[in-house]
C-alpha cells in the first residue's frame, strides 16, 4: 500500500463529501458552516479549514500549493476572504 492509497480519516466517514471541480482535494462538511479541505494524496495530509459567517468567510491554513485552493474555496463561497496562514518561514 503506498502512501496515496489511504482511506479517509478516521472519523470522518460519517461526514458528507464535497464535490469540487479539484481532484487534488476532498472537501467535507464539518458542520455549522465548516469545511475541511483535506489534501489525501500528499504525504502530509494537509487539511485546511474554511468556515464560512453571514458577511465573510476565514480561510485557517493555505494549504501545500500543489493545486488551487482559492480554487476550491470560490467554489464553496463568494463571500470576501480573510486567511490565516499556520505554516511560514
């Protein structure tokens, strides 16, 4: 088994699935306006979390950059978007 043939977090397979038009990533329904933006197939398993207000959403963690997840987060709300970066040099 090779580090990219995973199943999902445990835990999470109670969650609803998010179809994106971005196969790098899984988006799940956290709940109450959440997202988590999981990147399964790098060796990290980098989530990110996308919560989503009434005026504005938050964007915790960029992600590793291998695809677009500005991307993704349109596709979820167009809402105007604050980020909080977790990682950095």
């Amino acid at each position: 088994m090779s580090w990219c043939d995973h199943p999902n977090k445990k835990g999470w397979e109670n969650l609803t699935e998010i179809q994106t038009r971005y196969p790098w990533f899984k988006v799940y329904d956290v709940g109450d306006s959440v997202y988590a933006i999981f990147e399964p197939d790098n060796w990290q398993s980098v989530i990110s979390y996308l919560i989503v207000g009434s005026n504005k959403a938050l964007l915790f963690d960029t992600g590793m950059g291998l695809d677009s997840i500005q991307a993704v987060v349109r596709q979820l709300t167009p809402l105007p978007l604050s980020v909080i970066i977790r990682h950095g040099d």
